[in-house]
C-alpha cells in the first residue's frame, strides 16, 4: 500500500482551523503558518528521526582520504554498501581508542576498498582504509525534510505517516500562539505538550521496530559522552 503524505499547503488549512481563523485574516498562511509548519516537521525528525522518505543513491567515494563529504540535502547517513559486500558502521571513538592496534595514524591507511565508514557531525564522515581510486557506493541516509528558505515552498512534504499530521498542527498552532501573550500563549504551550506526548509514543513504537535511528553515533551529540564526563 502507498504512503500517503501531505503538503504544507495540505496541511495549512487545519492549522488555521484550529487557530480560529479559517481564512486567514489575523494568521497569514505564507508567512506565518507555512513556516509554523515547516518548523514543527524539523522540530518532529529531530525527535522521531523516522521519515517515510530516504536517501537511497550511488555516491564516489574521493581518492586517498578517508574524509569525506555528505551528499546534498543529506541530514545524516544510516548505512553503505559496495558490490558485494557492506561497509561496517563504527564512530571516531571507536577508531581513535577502542582500536588502538591501528595507532593514531590510522587515516594514512590505504586499500582497494573500505571496510568500515562513520559519521562525522552533519556534514562529513570517514571511511576506513581511504580507496586507492574513487569507487562507488550504496548510500542509505535520511534526507533535510525543508530545503527551501522562509517562507518555505507549501509542496513541502511532510515526511511522515499520515497519523502524525495532527502533530505537525498542534506544533504549528502552538508556535502561531506564540505571536500573542496571555492565555493565548498559555494555550498554546498545552498544545505542544500534547504534541511532545505523540512524539513521545510515536518515538516508543518505532523503538521497537529497528534501531535505524538518530543517535549520537550519528555524529549528533545527544548527551556527554563517558569519557568526557570522566
């Protein structure tokens, strides 16, 4: 079965719905709702980490270093392939201190073609030995869900499932209350609680699923890590 997904411009009208204001007036939709809305789809990746829509591409993998730079548009890589064979995940850490039979100087490593790659914040990652010539490689990832700039393009897609449509709106309703003090702003902060709470069990259910997830292996503290902590 497809999976259905919805537009800004889709989603808009709900959103003014529940602002009281279905046409508009107080509440522009291009200024103020499509960017409400284009928030709350970042604000829900970076909680969930779960889109409906990913990177699945060839890349070519430069010569001779094993720093490399993510691909357009790319928020982050989950997984790598070659032609017969898969690129195992690790992280700097690992690299620069549980494998330490390689020494320091391990990125001067060479070979015909990588065993293992990680992520480097959200821009680069490293493979593991550097290719002698530029080869190409299976690249699965998750996609920037908002490329476009204020006031956002409205045939953004929403790429989630369906089901959570109505928690892109509250996010959306709750940031657009924002623009008034008083018990509209209250109100506005009990949507978003109820908003965190559909992340919260939709974050829980996916859990469960598989471990393709945002984590700070992908490069993306989340927390301080042991070692710095000690």
């Amino acid at each position: 079965m497809a999976i259905v997904t919805q537009t800004i411009a889709q989603l808009a009208p709900q959103v003014l719905q529940r602002l009281q204001d279905p046409t508009g007036i107080f509440w522009l939709q291009q200024y103020e709702v499509n960017p409400a809305l284009a928030e709350a789809i970042n604000d829900l990746m970076l909680l969930l980490g779960r889109p409906v829509q990913y990177f699945n591409q060839l890349i070519t993998l430069s010569a001779n270093t094993c720093f490399q730079a993510l691909p357009p548009n790319v928020l982050c890589l989950t997984n790598m392939h070659g032609s017969n064979y898969t690129l195992h995940k690790t992280t700097l850490h690992s690299m620069d201190y549980t494998m330490t039979s390689w020494g320091p100087d391990w990125t001067a490593d060479r070979a015909d073609i990588p065993a293992r790659w990680g992520p480097i914040g959200l821009t680069q990652f490293f493979v593991h030995p550097a290719p002698n010539t530029p080869i190409q490689v299976l690249a699965s990832g998750v996609l920037h869900p908002v490329t476009s700039l204020w006031p956002f393009d409205p045939t953004t897609q929403a790429p989630f499932h369906e089901e959570l449509n109505i928690a892109l709106e509250l996010y959306a309703t709750a940031y657009c209350r924002l623009k008034e003090l008083g018990m509209d702003a209250q109100e506005g902060n009990v949507l978003r609680g109820q908003y965190l709470e559909i992340a919260k069990r939709a974050t829980g259910i996916e859990d469960r699923r598989d471990d393709r997830l945002f984590s700070q292996h992908q490069g993306v503290p989340t927390t301080m890590s042991l070692t710095t902590l000690r």
